[in-house]
C-alpha cells in the first residue's frame, strides 16, 4: 500500500495550506535515500536542513541495471524514508524493495506498487524500463508531475516523528510559488521553439515536450539499452530530410559517435539535455534549475543559436 494510500489523499490540502504547529526537530537526522539525482532535487526543494539526503545511482550510470555497492545497500537499511519513481525506472530496486523489511517506508512516486514475487521477476527480465509500450516512467520532466512528487515527498516527511511540520510546509509552499513562476517563464522562453521540429535519442524527453506544446517529431531509439534496427533509423532519418529545422538533442549518458553517424549528410542542428540532471547543484532550487536546463538545451536549436 502507498504511502499516499495510508494516510489518505483528503490529508493533502491541510498539510499544504493550514498552519501547522512547529514541532521540536530530533536531535537524530531524519536519512533518506533517494534512488537518482532528479528524486534528490525534488526532496532537497521541500526538505528541511536536517534531512540527510543519499542517492543511489551516480553520474554517468543507467538506473535500469545499476549495480549498488555494499555501503549503498546499508544506506537502504538504516534509511527513515526511500523516495523512487518506481519499477519501470529503477529495475535494479525491484527484487529489494519488494522485501517486507523496505515496504513501510518505502514510496513510489509514479504511485505503482510492486505486486508479488512474480511480477517482480516479470519487470526485471521482460520490462526493465519500457520505452515502447505503456506509460514513460520520466515523470519529473513534466513541472507538474514534478510538483505532485514534490507534494508527496512534503506529506512522507512531514508524518515523520520530530521533523519540523511548518518549515516543510512553507518549503512547500514556496517550492510550488517558484516552480508556477518558472513554468511561466519557460512556456514564454519557448514560444519560438514551436515552429521547429525537435527529435530526441529516446522518449525521455516525450513529457517536457508534451507539456510545452513542442512539436517531438522522432525519437531516434524506443529503449536506450538496445541499438535501433534498421528499419526506425531508416523512418528517422526521412524525418530529419523532411523537418523544418530539425535539431537533434542529445544526452550525455550515451554515445554520441552513433547519433553523429545516422546523420552525416544531414543538416541537423545538435544540442545536449540531461534527463538525470547529474550537473545540476543538489540544493534548494536544482529542480527549477534543471527544468531550466532542458529550455536551454531546447533553445540552443533555434536559428539564431545553433551549434551543429
């Protein structure tokens, strides 16, 4: 049962916009273990100081087959909380946190639950992190989606035991003020964007364009771990001959050399997005950063600002 089950969703509004009485913080840290870097900024927006934040998957990894070190797993062990999109993210979770040990304090912020032994087997060796067929599991990349995890991040900490309940609910607060300013910023920003046609090396990007009104006119792979056929590279790059202003954004996770080679005679404008934010400052305000980030990556393909 979620976290958001237990505890009731009719919660919600009160904990937000009601003044809470303060409450003594603990002398001990309150330990939360999130599973990647965009979880992390999400707490770090609404977390107080004395939440200890660890994150599993570290720069340069894939969170669909990392492999945890010893130190990571006892991290897991001893955290009060553990915030992960859910298991058609972070597959490597799966088989541990379905154990009873995990599930009190565990929350999945797609709010997909892990159901049976079987069905964990099933995700970890048909599924893994589907990108051709079912929801795309990036939610953070949507501002929205965003906010709605940032609002149950709030909720898990503010029913922990000696936390500080008004500082995170005016963390809060001022996190959905900043982020509602920036998306209006970002949505102006890209007004111009909306008349090129932007592809991206996988769907990840699918929720930010969708979300801006971008027009996301191929994705060049439908899972990352696997090499296209020859077939959708063939249909992608007709696309790209037929664009208007094509512009390819790419991301640092995977090998560039392929991309440049599916288009070599074409003329394609290139930019770099990060889905996993892993440049972005763990603080405060590193979810809007990375949010204007992806603008940024979008905006580089302009006319006026290309880089090929």
């Amino acid at each position: 049962m979620s976290l958001l089950s237990r505890v009731g969703r009719s919660l919600a509004p009160a904990l937000f916009t009601a003044t809470v009485i303060t409450a003594t913080p603990a002398n001990a840290e309150v330990k939360v273990v999130t599973s990647i870097k965009p979880v992390e900024l999400l707490v770090r927006a609404v977390a107080t100081e004395d939440v200890q934040v660890t994150t599993l998957v570290p720069p340069g990894s894939s969170p669909h087959n990392y492999t945890m070190r010893p130190s990571q797993r006892r991290a897991l062990e001893n955290a009060d909380l553990i915030f992960w999109v859910g298991p058609e993210m972070e597959s490597f979770l799966i088989r541990l946190l379905s154990a009873d040990d995990f599930r009190g304090r565990t929350i999945a912020l797609s709010g997909e639950e892990i159901d049976g032994d079987e069905h964990h087997e099933e995700q970890e060796h048909d599924h893994g992190h589907d990108h051709g067929e079912g929801e795309d599991p990036h939610l953070w990349v949507d501002p929205m989606r965003g906010l709605e995890m940032a609002r149950d991040i709030a909720q898990a900490l503010v029913i922990q035991g000696g936390v500080n309940q008004q500082a995170i609910n005016q963390n809060m607060a001022a996190f959905e003020a900043a982020l509602t300013e920036r998306e209006a910023s970002i949505r102006e920003q890209l007004a111009p964007a909306r008349e090129i046609d932007v592809f991206a090396y996988h769907n990840a990007l699918t929720r930010f364009a969708e979300h801006y009104e971008l027009d996301l006119a191929g994705v060049l792979t439908l899972n990352p771990e696997l090499s296209p056929g020859a077939r959708h590279v063939a249909e992608v790059q007709n696309k790209l001959r037929e664009a208007s202003h094509p512009c390819l954004l790419t991301e640092p996770q995977f090998n560039r050399q392929w991309w440049r080679s599916i288009t070599e005679g074409l003329n394609v404008t290139f930019s770099t997005w990060d889905p996993l934010a892993m440049d972005i400052d763990a603080n405060r305000t590193g979810y809007l950063d990375f949010q204007q980030s992806v603008a940024d990556a979008v905006l580089k393909c302009l006319p006026e600002d290309t880089q090929h």
